[in-house]
C-alpha cells in the first residue's frame, strides 16, 4: 500500500489531486480545514483530518495521530504533498492586519516546515519511497505590490525545500523533496486576487486579464499532471520545478 498525505483538499488542487490518487493500491490521509463530504462519499482508503493549519503548535499532534494509522512493514511508498495555501492579506504590508500577516506565514510557509520536518523524522528507519512534494508558486518570482506575503512564504518554501535535499543526501534512507510551480489556475486563490481593490493590489486587472484570454488551467489538468511527475523514475530531487516547463 502507498500512503499520501494531501493538505488542502477540500477544494482546488488539493482535492484533484485527491481524485487523481484514489486507487485500491492507496491510501489517501486528507487534511483541510473544511470537511470534504463528496471527496470523501466518492473515496475508498481514506481518513480524513478536520483541522486548521494556521494551528501550528498542534500539527505534531496531528502527525502523530495519522502515523499511528500506518503500519510502515506494509508500506510500499510513503508521499508528503504540501499543498494548502491562502492569499490573504493582499494589500501593502502597512496596511495588512497583524493577524492576517501571522496566519499568512503559518498556513503558507511554517505549516509546511512542520509537516516536511514531522515526515522526515517519523519514516527515518523506512527503506520504502518517500517524497515531499511542496505546491509553490511562481509568485516567489514573479512579484506584485500587494502579495508580499505570499511571495515570501513561497520563496522561503523554495529554499527550503533546496536545503532540506542537501540534508537528505547524507541520508542512508533519504526522503525526495521537490518544490512544484503549478502555473496560473482556475482557483479560489486567483478568484480572491480578481476581486481587490486596486489600491490593496495595483496588477488587479493583469489577474482579470489572464482569465479572460484563457490562460487559466483546471484544476483536474494541473493535478494530472503534479501526479505524474510525483511517480516520475528521476524526480528532480532539491529542484524547483516549473510544471508548465515539465509538460511542454
């Protein structure tokens, strides 16, 4: 049996990538902050974990508890896909509420830090495949005024994801990390950034004008493709990949 942890599934790319996994070959353990009913009424081989990311001191405890599900004698592969994300605040850092600037780097940046370290530390004795799998964004590129935070959150996912490789190569069972570019997709996040104000976000209208030149992909089509890429042979170990580069 292959195992999957998958944050962020109750809508978007999280729950694709959920679908595209269903197999009786593999269990999936979703996390969201909100119940998926039809993921989960669809789905065989699944727990489901209600819980908030932004609640960083209880992730261990969440590891602990989907971990103690999986018996690692009978497990064929073992897939950390850190996905879960959130926009908010857009605006210009002085004009963005405390609180939305910490829950900002909880969910997007110090979330995933937990969940990768947890990972590593719980399937250290595993001789199995073992990859992490980060969504990131172009966005720790391509910069805006007004997404500095989430800029950040996903250049500092990027280098993490690097220096957590280089840790990894001294390892005698090392887990494969990779961080993924999805590319600009038809989601909550792109909807959020469409409907602010100018004055929180400047390039508001170049986030309406890729919507409607069709530059925007489903998220049925990103997932195939990050899970095709998740199960690729040479996996490009401590890269930063680009999915649109990937594919074409």
């Amino acid at each position: 049996m292959k195992h999957f942890i998958i944050t962020g599934t109750s809508r978007g790319i999280g729950e694709a990538i959920a679908y595209q996994l269903r197999s009786s070959g593999h269990f999936l353990h979703c996390i969201s902050r909100e119940r998926n009913t039809t993921l989960i009424s669809n789905s065989e081989n699944m727990a489901y974990y209600e819980f908030d990311l932004g609640q960083t001191d209880a992730i261990e405890t969440l590891m602990e508890r989907i971990f103690s599900q999986i018996d690692q004698s009978q497990v064929e592969g073992l897939y950390l896909i850190n996905n879960a994300s959130m926009i908010v605040p857009v605006a210009p850092i002085d004009a963005a509420d405390i609180s939305e600037i910490t829950r900002n780097i909880q969910v997007n940046l110090i979330a995933p830090i937990l969940l990768t370290s947890l990972f590593i530390k719980y399937t250290r004795e595993l001789a199995a495949e073992k990859r992490v799998l980060n969504i990131s964004s172009a966005s720790a590129k391509n910069l805006h005024p007004g997404m500095s935070l989430y800029s950040a959150a996903k250049a500092g996912l990027d280098v993490f994801t690097q220096c957590v490789a280089l840790e990894q190569n001294n390892s005698n069972a090392p887990v494969k990390i990779v961080s993924i570019w999805p590319g600009m997709i038809d989601t909550s996040l792109q909807s959020e950034a469409r409907s602010m104000d100018r004055a929180m976000l400047p390039t508001v209208e170049l986030f309406n004008q890729v919507m409607e030149s069709g530059m925007l992909t489903t998220p049925e089509e990103t997932a195939k493709q990050i899970v095709a890429f998740l199960f690729k042979e040479d996996i490009e170990h401590g890269e930063v990949v680009d999915i649109y580069d990937y594919s074409t």
